[in-house]
C-alpha cells in the first residue's frame, strides 16, 4: 500500500472517530457542531457583557445550522485493485422551507421540506504519480421532501408494510470538465420509498426512482440510452445491523443499464475513542459509474467505510 493511500485512509478513519451512532446519530453530529460554534459566541457575548446579544447570536446560529443541516445520500470512502482504485462519496442537504417537528400522530407522523442538496461522488487514481482524480460527478438540486416517521408499532402486525414518504425535485448533474470531456444533464426527479416486515428484526425497503430529462446536452446526446429513465433499490436488513441493497438501472429499450450491491455491516468501539462507523463492500457492473465513461462498460470490486447509508 503507498504512502498516499495510508495517509488518506488515516484521515477518513480520523473523520469517523468524529460519529456518535449510526443513521440514528446523523442529527447529533450536526447538533454538536452547532452547539460548539453556538457556545463560542456565547463566550464572546459574555465578554462584552451583552447578555441579550448573545442570546440572539446563539439563537441565530442554532437556527440557521442545527436545525437545518442534514445528511443526505451515503456517505463512503472504498478501495479497489481498479485502474480508478478509490470512490468516495459524501452528501449533504438544507432545509430551506418547511416544518420543524413532525405532524401526525403517535407512531405515524409526517414532515414535509424543501431542500436543497449536494452530493460528490469521485472516482480517485490513488496509485498513479500524483494520484489524480479520474472523474467526479458535482450533483446540486432543490427538492420536496415529505417522510414519515415510523416505529415498530407503527406497522400492522398483519400486513407489516408501511409507505416510507416520497421526494420530487430539480438535479443537475456534471463533470466540471470543458472541451471534449465536459458531460451535463438536467433531471426531472420522483423516488419514492416503502417497508415490509418487523423493523426491528428482518425487513425489506423498496425504493423506486423515476426521473425525466429536462434538457440534452451536445456532451452527452445519448446518456438515456445507458442511464434510461427508472433506477429501482432493493434492501434486505436485520434492525439497525447488517444491510445488503442492490440498485439496478435500465437503459432506453431495455439495454445496457447497470447493478450496484452494497453489503455494510456496522462497528463499534465503545470506549476513549467512541468510533462507529459500518464496513462496507461494494460491487459495480455495468455502463456509466463515472460521468466521463457513461457508455463504456466496467466491473468494479470495493471494499472500505461508510459513515451513512
């Protein structure tokens, strides 16, 4: 292993030392980071002795970051033996408009936001000199969010399915390349989500996307005929531990398309470091994992970290 590649996984393993929990401790990652910087202002109100300017400072920032920071799609950094060896991916969303506390009943309540998110997804030549970047796709959008919030008492013991929530919204997609390797595309987007079983035992999630090209760019004039219309997750999980999701798109008519398995399996250290994190295996066949290479074909093997899924 290079030297590069050992200093890159010492600092992700750093960055993970940082989590709490799991998907359950997302929220309070960002409200540490709201609280510390809030306590600083605190402190510094305190010095002037302006007790009702500090009140509102704190009040201000807990409002524009606590609050409203999120994360968004998984977060991962994996390694492979492929010429384009490493792909990490990190996501983050903010809530632009929208309720702060669910509204429903016990059990079943409902939040509805907009948001706007980001998402990096890199594919990094860690082992050539100079280790550079092969691609990376820069992923903005603005979308409607509306999510139940579900326990285990919350799904009929009978049927054991329950309708997760859904999301409809604007993403541009692109390389930030110029020339002959630049590649955009605008996307009309629905996903939707459902649950079937015990959750705290096993169950599955069946998560649907639709999406419509906006706009086609002379970049990229045939992209739908290897990403298609319709990308479909399935996942299979056991309470809050081991997951395995595969993720299949279809090309127009049928052809082409690709498949994504994710196996990640959490760990914890409990103790002076407090590390929780989830190891992560990923699989990849088929066209377009990079923007750069959407109509070339590749087979990929991935094994590293994830910090959300």
């Amino acid at each position: 292993m290079s030297i590069c590649r050992l200093v890159l996984t010492f600092l992700f393993l750093c960055a993970a030392l940082g989590a709490k929990g799991q998907e359950s401790a997302a929220g309070e990652r960002v409200a540490s980071a709201g609280q510390a910087v809030a306590s600083s202002a605190v402190r510094l109100g305190s010095e002037s002795g302006d007790s009702a300017r500090k009140r509102t400072a704190e009040e201000a920032i807990r409002r524009a970051f606590e609050e409203r920071f999120g994360l968004h799609e998984p977060i991962y950094f994996i390694y492979g033996n492929e010429p384009q060896g490493a792909k990490y991916q990190f996501s983050f969303k903010y809530r632009v408009l929208g309720d702060r506390e669910p509204v429903g009943e016990d059990g079943a309540e409902t939040l509805r936001r907009v948001f706007f998110g980001y998402t990096q997804r890199s594919l990094w030549d860690i082992d050539s000199l100079s280790s550079p970047f092969y691609d990376s796709s820069y992923m903005p959008e603005l979308f409607f969010e509306s999510t139940r919030t579900l326990d285990a008492q919350a799904i009929s013991a009978a049927d054991r399915f329950a309708f997760l929530g859904y999301q409809v919204g604007i993403k541009h997609e692109s390389n930030g390349r110029a020339g002959a390797d630049s590649r955009s595309l605008n996307t009309l987007q629905f996903r939707t989500a459902f649950v079937l079983g015990d959750l705290a035992r096993w169950h599955g999630i069946v998560a649907p996307r639709l999406w419509a090209y906006v706009s086609d760019s002379s970049d990229n004039p045939d992209i739908r005929d290897y990403r298609g219309n319709v990308e479909l997750q399935v996942a299979i999980q056991h309470g809050d531990g081991v997951a395995l999701s595969a993720t299949g798109r279809v090309g127009r008519k049928g052809r082409r398309g690709s498949v994504q398995l994710d196996l990640t399996v959490p760990i914890e250290l409990k103790g002076r470091f407090n590390f929780a994190s989830y190891l992560m295996v990923q699989y990849w066949s088929g066209y377009g994992e990079s923007l750069l290479d959407y109509n070339k074909h590749s087979d990929a093997l991935r094994f590293g970290f994830s910090l959300l899924r």
